[in-house]
C-alpha cells in the first residue's frame, strides 16, 4: 500500500533506491573470503570441481553472464552460461564434475527448477543456488545456497534481486579463486573492501537520479533503442535493454559494442538512441571507435561513462558521467542508471511500471 511505499511513486523505484541496503545485507557478516559461506559442505565441492555450468532465465541469466566474466579471469575456472529452457531440452555433454548454478530470485522458476533437474539425472550433483527466498524449492533442491538478502520484491522488473545477486556471484569468484590459489591476501583484502564499499558507491550512483530523467523525456518519444557495451559490460547492455523494454514497451535490444559493423548499424539513424556502457577500462579505446560508427550514421548516443573515461558532450554525444572507477565490481555500478532510465522512460509514457502487461513476476508454469 501507500504507506509501504513511503516517498517512492512505484515499487519498482523504492526496489532501486533500496540497493545500498539490499547489498549491505547481502554481504553482512562476510568477513572474509571462505567457502563455508556456501554451505558446510562446500569446500568438499569447490575442491573437486573443474568447470562452473550455470542455468538461470531472464534477469537472473543476465547476473549469470556477467559472472562468467569475473570466474573466468579471478577464479580461472571454465564457465557455460545456458538458459534454462534451453539447457533442460537440448543433448549437452554431461560434465560430472562441474558446480551447476542455479541463479533464482523466488527460487521457483519452473524451467530453471527443471534444468537443475536435468543436469541431476544427468550425474551432475555439485549443485549451488544464488537464491533471495531461502524456504524455495531451488534452495531445497541444491546441495549448497547462498542467500541473497534484496528482501520481498514487487515489481516486475527485477532490480535489488539482480545486484545482490551479482554482489553473491562476485563472492563465488572470490572463494572460487580462493580454493584454486588464485588469490593472495592482499587481493582478498583489497576486494572486501570494494564490496563493503559498495552502499555508498551506489548511494552516489543515485543521485544522478535528474540527470537520468532528463534522458528519459527525450527516450519516451522513441520507439526503438539499442545499448552497447562491451567485456563484462555487455551483459549490463543487455539487462538494460530488457528493463527498458519491459517495463516502456519501447523495443530496444543489445549487442556487444563490437558486432556493430555486423548488423545493427544498418538500423542506426538520427531516431535511434545509442546507450553506451563506457567505463574506463581495457576496451574503452575500442569502445570510442564504435561510438564513432554510430554519430557518423546520425544516431544519439547517451554514454554512460565514468570519472576517468575522457569522454565529453558534443554534438550527438550525451554523456552521464559516474562518480567513480569501480574496476571489477563496475557492472554493479553501471546498471542502476540503465534501470533508472527504464523507470522514467515508462513513468513519462504512463505504463504500469510496477505489472508491466503480459508478464508475471514469477514464472512457475512452463
Ligand atoms: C520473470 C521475472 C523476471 C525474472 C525471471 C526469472 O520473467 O519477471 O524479473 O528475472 O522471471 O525469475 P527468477 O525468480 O528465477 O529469478
């Protein structure tokens, strides 16, 4: 009701600004990098697997993506990303001794209940869940769980369940890397402290909150958009493109920043606004050259850099710029204005921001 939502007009938008707290409970009572935060049993498992296979549907496969990102280059372990509905039906090769992770906010997906079932029957009993409601039948069925701590969320659009659960996956990386002996006590020092610092990086993410309204009003008036990031900014691309399409009905799709050339810039006109992942970080430089295939078609691009990125406004080129470099915990960071910009672009074209048509927060049937 009204008194639940306090200054907030939607949910969804109290769900946005409830993330420094969701995160900050999520990762309470870590004080260091160790496997027993999975589970009693999880060292036994982290010790004798060889591979991470990870199945998850919608916004939770978004958090699955960007995870490989991180397991694949701290933790130096093998990833698979499957969506669920996929996974359960295909012929794959089994893999005994690969940890399956299942990534659920309600822990009740019907098809991702149903992959983590088929990759059981298959002799692949490693099992993890990164789930937010511990009395779910995906925490039941798993081996080991984390639990993320969002809370009870209400809006369609996952947004406090996907950043606690990559803040969870970001822990994964670490006790992955940990167990493997890839990480040194420095750089387990070095990464707690990024994590506990994460409240108030978002906190001032935020805050950005007018600038974010004022690219909404121009986006409203739109009907096709396309986001662009590249690395593990290219899963953040995607999840803003499906918030936004989601919740707008705008219809907006991503592509890493470097397929370009092969397809959507043949859609690029001075209607298409280009959102831009663009921290500072290894691929910026690349990143710059595909923006510049965007302005030379016509298309507006809005940036999303951050405070080393050396990127300024010009002509076709909006740029927000955020307050800081977060390096690896970036995507964490760099996703919330991409559901801010969703949640006013919707709220200016008066949708149901909060029960978008057609579509269900749980999705328990197949
Ligand atoms: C539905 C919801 C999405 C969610 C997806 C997976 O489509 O609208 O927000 O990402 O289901 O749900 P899960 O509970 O498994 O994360």
């Amino acid at each position: 009701g009204a008194a639940e939502l306090g200054p907030y007009r939607h949910y969804m938008q109290k769900e946005i600004f409830e993330q420094p707290r969701a995160i900050g409970d999520t990762l309470e009572g870590v004080t260091g990098i160790m496997p027993e935060l999975f589970g009693d049993k999880a060292y036994d498992i982290f010790k004798k697997i060889d591979s991470v296979l990870i199945l998850a549907c919608g916004t939770s496969y978004y958090a699955g993506l960007t995870a490989k990102y991180w397991l694949e280059s701290i933790a130096q372990i093998p990833v698979n990303v499957e969506i669920a509905s996929e996974y359960r039906y295909r012929d794959s090769v089994p893999n005994p001794k690969a940890l399956v992770v299942t990534i659920s906010q309600s822990g009740e997906t019907a098809d991702t209940l149903a992959a983590l079932k088929h990759a059981r029957s298959m002799d692949m009993t490693n099992t993890l869940t990164i789930c937010n409601v511990a009395t779910s039948a995906m925490v039941r069925e798993c081996a080991l769980a984390y639990i993320t701590r969002a809370g009870v969320e209400v809006g369609v659009a996952s947004t406090k369940a996907f950043t606690t659960q990559l803040a969870a996956l970001f822990l994964l990386t670490l006790t992955l890397a940990q167990v493997r002996g890839r990480l040194s006590e420095e750089q387990e020092a070095t990464c707690l402290k990024a994590m506990r610092h994460l409240p108030v990086a978002i906190s001032s993410v935020l805050a950005l909150e007018p600038q974010i309204i004022a690219w909404a009003e121009e986006f409203a008036r739109k009907e096709n958009a396309l986001f662009l990031g590249r690395g593990m900014h290219y899963p953040i691309a995607l999840e803003g493109a499906l918030k936004l399409k989601e919740i707008s009905y705008i219809h907006a799709e991503a592509y890493p920043a470097g397929e370009l050339k092969h397809g959507p810039l043949a859609l690029v006109t001075e209607e298409m606004p280009v959102v831009t992942v663009a921290p500072n970080d290894a691929l910026i430089e690349k990143l710059k050259s595909n923006m510049q295939e965007v302005r030379a078609r016509g298309g507006q691009l809005y940036v999303f850099a951050d405070a080393d990125s050396k990127i300024a406004s010009s002509e076709g080129l909006h740029v927000i710029r955020m307050p800081e470099h977060y390096g690896k915990l970036s995507p964490i960071l760099h996703v919330i204005p991409l559901q801010l910009l969703a949640y006013h672009t919707a709220l200016a074209r008066g949708t149901d921001v909060d029960k978008p048509r057609n579509l269900a927060k749980s999705v328990t049937v197949e």
